[in-house]
C-alpha cells in the first residue's frame, strides 16, 4: 500500500500508527508516536489530490 509523507521527516520503520482527526484529500492523517512523522495512505484519499507544481513551495534547505 503507498503512503504519502506530510512530513520531511518520513518514518522509515513504522515505529508505530496513531490515527489522528484531520483529514487530507479525504484520507485519515496518521501519526508516529515515536517521530512525529505524519503520512496518509493513498487508497484512502476521497477527494482528488492538490496538483503539486514543483519548485513552486519555495522550501528549499
Ligand atoms: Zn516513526
């Protein structure tokens, strides 16, 4: 199944899953208790995705 980080910081074992009340796109947003990483599972998305234009976020470090 593919997830799509909400973080820069993405979760690189699962080091464990908390469903949180927001929602992205449709999808539940869930959390990592142990890093703080933020994701939502594409398949759970009910609403069409943001067009993501690259090099438009300006977050460059
Ligand atoms: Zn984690």
């Amino acid at each position: 199944m593919s997830a799509r980080f909400l973080t820069s910081w993405p979760c690189q074992d699962a080091c464990g899953t908390l469903k949180t009340d927001e929602l992205v796109e449709g999808a539940p947003v869930y959390r990592c208790p142990g890093c703080d990483t933020t994701w939502i599972e594409l398949d759970e998305r009910t609403e069409p995705p943001h067009e993501e234009v690259p090099g438009r976020s300006g977050a460059g470090s």
